[in-house]
C-alpha cells in the first residue's frame, strides 16, 4: 500500500466474527480485504501483496492444513476441496 499500510485478508464465514475483524485490524495499521467465502478469499488475496491472512479453518468447500511451531507461528494452506482431490487423485 502506497501509505504503508499492509493488507490483510479475512476470510470468514461467519458474519459476526468477519465484521468483529474489519473493525479491528484496521485499528493496528492493516487494511482489510474482506471475503465471506474460499472462493472470494482467494481471488481478493490473489492481487494483494499479503504477508499474513485471517482464515477461517474449516470453511465450506475448503481444504485446510495447518502447522504449528513452537514459537506459536503457525502457517496454513488452503484450497478448493476439488483441487486437492484432483492434486490427491494424481499421486
């Protein structure tokens, strides 16, 4: 962002909880990129420079996987369930 400002996605289903996070991040110097759904979450983060993402883990039509470490940093992948089947059906 031209201010300095980073982008963050929300992706989250529930509207309580995605409009709880789009009051708050903004507070802390992020601008929010704001998804209901997967699908919109991946084509809003697709043309964004994020380094970091709000995502909820199980979000209808979704695969999520995610690793922990010990310093409490914790990554995680997500795709369309279709594409992991396919991905999976190719092994």
């Amino acid at each position: 962002m031209e201010d300095g400002r980073k982008s963050v996605p929300i992706v989250e289903d529930e509207p309580g909880i995605r409009r709880l996070m789009a009051e708050t991040l903004p507070d802390g110097g992020f601008d929010c990129l704001v998804a209901q759904d997967g699908e919109e979450g991946l084509q809003k983060a697709s043309f964004a420079d994020v380094g970091a993402a709000v995502v909820d883990l199980n979000l209808p039509g979704m695969w999520t996987h995610h690793e922990c470490e010990a310093d409490g940093l914790c990554r995680v992948s997500f795709m369309r369930q279709e594409e992991r089947r396919a991905m999976r059906g190719q092994q």
